[in-house]
C-alpha cells in the first residue's frame, strides 16, 4: 500500500468528448501511487460516457442525466471522493506534461495544515481545431521549460469584481482557487461546505475561496506547474445571456453571503450604483447582457430568504474578521475599468 496520500482528481464535463480524450491521455502519464480520476459527466449528449467506459475503463465515471451545473458537479465528485486526503478540480480542455505535477501540488500542501488550496499557472492555448493542439502546446511547453514563466492570477476588488490580474514567479498568496487547475485539501473543502449548487457555474471558485478565507485557511499559487487550458478560437465570441445572468447573480450571493454586515453596508450602496450604471452601458451596447444582468439581479430578490439563510451559516463557521479577508483584495475598481470590461460582454 503506497504511503503517498490519496488524491483524487475531479473532472466535470459536458459535451467535449475529444479534448477530454487528450486531457485524460496526460493525467494516466502521472508519476504519483495513489491517485484516480473521477469524471463528472453533466447529461452530455455527445455520447462522452460511453467513450469513457470503452477508452478509459480505470478511470472512476459518474454519469448524470441533466446538466446540474459546475459547482454541483463538482460537489458529486467531492462525496464520492471519501477516501481522499486531496482534491484536484480540473477543467476538461486542461492539459499537464509534467509527470511530477502532482508530486509537487502535493509537497507543498503537506507542509502546512492551513494552505486549504493552491492554483496552478494557467496557460491558455489559442487553437483553431483540435488537430493543432498537440503541436502548440509541446512548442509552448519547450518554451516554458527555459523561461519560466510567471503565473497569472486574478484580483478581487472590494465589491466583488475581478478585472484585473496579475503575475508572480514564486508560490504567494492569493484571494481565490482557479478551479480552472488546482488542488484542495478536501477536509477543508467539507469545512466550508463544498461549493454552492445555486451557482451553476461562474465564480464559484471566489465564493469557496472567500469561504476558505473565513475560516483561517491559506491559499496559494503554484507557478512551476503548467496546466495548459485549451481555448478554441470560435468560441471566443461574446458571452451568452446564461453566462451573464449566472456571473450577475453570483457576484451579488457571494458577497451577501460572505461580508460582515458593517461591510455590506459600507459597500453595498456603491456596488449597486456601479451595476446599474454598468447596465444602462449594456442596455445601449449590448441589450440581452443587459436583461441577463437584470435578471440576475431580479434571481437575488426573489430568493433574498434563502440567501439569508446561507449567509447565517457562513457568518456562523467565521473564524477571522474581515479586515483580514480584505488584505488579499484590491481597492475598487473604477467605474471606467469596469464599463471598459462590459463592453465585451
């Protein structure tokens, strides 16, 4: 029996057979004793669990019938993860070469009790077709290999925006997990209480780490671990109307959920002026971003008791103040910054 603790890597798809054929093909390349992967398949259509079954018969397949989102998907595979002392949530379209990628994610969190999760350097992959993939990534791989390159991590401002990132070269601290890449400590994660399922999808990942946060814990960014994340071009396009409505309503739950109440009140009256400022800029650019956004505003009304409800429960498990969350956050952005991002929406 290996000595290595068990890890189990998540991966939660929907619809895309053929890049999580390549993304399966480098995870059975790791060189760590005791791993499995776990493949949560959201009700896709494309008939990727019957490929899984037939290609990849060692690896774990929890086949659903619907769509039940990100953050649920991901809480699936949390539970049946049991015997784990780590959980890495990968992406479908992330690919990692290095063989002793897990061996280091997993060093780094046995040396502290507190780090509940790290992130690892993301780098996108701009490909036309799924037969460009191997070629670019073994060129940017080379490239990497003699440059180290810095990684990319977003920052949070005090109303809950992320529209700025930044690089570091060393292991630091930062505000959230980018479930993108990354790994967790799943006792932490079940002390937080998983991910929230009414999230679907969209800052999920900001939610459990402000959670994550709360309770005392640390989260880190790895640079020395490449994870390559597949980006197509076609589908570089505008953001649909779900995509709008989910980010603008979970950027509203989280920070009710989260905040003190001193905080909600000190931020709550500007974050509201930015959105509808924000919106009316979408309302003459773009009008469906702009009645997605509304929306989302209308979901947080209408379920106000419940998001109470959830906000009590964090607020209850809270171990440090605020004062002490805010340090990883940026001041906030302005307005200019944040009209300049829905334009692209």
């Amino acid at each position: 029996m290996s000595k290595l603790p068990k890890v189990s890597i998540i991966i939660v798809t929907y619809n895309k057979r053929d890049i999580l054929r390549l993304c399966l093909e480098s995870l059975l390349n790791t060189k760590y004793d005791n791993f499995d992967v776990v493949v949560i398949d959201n009700g896709s259509s494309d008939k990727t669990s019957d490929y899984i079954k037939m290609m990849f018969p060692s690896i774990k397949l929890v086949r659903l019938d619907r769509n039940i989102g990100h953050a649920a998907g991901c809480n699936v595979g949390i539970h049946i993860s049991k015997k784990a002392k780590y959980i890495v949530k990968l992406d479908d379209d992330v690919i990692i070469l290095d063989k002793d990628w897990l061996k280091k994610a997993v060093n780094l969190l046995e040396r502290d009790p507190k780090i509940a999760a790290a992130h690892f350097n993301i780098i996108s992959v701009y490909v036309k077709n799924i037969d460009e993939i191997n070629t670019k990534i073994k060129r940017s791989h080379c490239k990497l290999k003699n440059i180290h390159r810095k990684g990319t991590y977003l920052l949070i401002d005090r109303l809950g925006f992320g529209v700025l990132t930044t690089q570091t070269n060393v292991i630091a601290e930062v505000f959230f997990p980018g479930t993108v890449a990354c790994i967790f400590r799943r006792k932490a994660l079940i002390e937080a209480g998983g991910f929230d399922n009414d999230f679907f999808f969209y800052l999920d990942e900001v939610d459990i780490g402000w959670r994550l946060r709360l309770l005392g814990y640390k989260i880190l960014i790895i640079p020395q671990i490449y994870a390559y994340h597949i980006r197509f071009q076609y589908s570089m396009q505008k953001m649909p109307f779900i995509s709008i409505y989910n980010y603008s309503k979970n950027t509203f739950m989280m920070f009710i959920k989260n905040y003190s109440l001193i905080n909600i009140i000190k931020y709550l009256p500007i974050k509201l002026l930015f959105f509808f400022l924000e919106s009316l800029y979408m309302l003459y650019k773009n009008p469906i971003a702009f009645y997605a956004c509304i929306y989302g505003l209308l979901y947080i009304i209408k379920k106000m008791k419940l998001i109470l409800i959830k906000r009590y429960n964090v607020q209850k498990m809270r171990r440090i103040g605020d004062s002490e969350i805010i340090k990883f956050m940026i001041p906030i952005t302005p307005l200019s910054s944040l009209i300049k991002a829905a334009s692209s929406l």
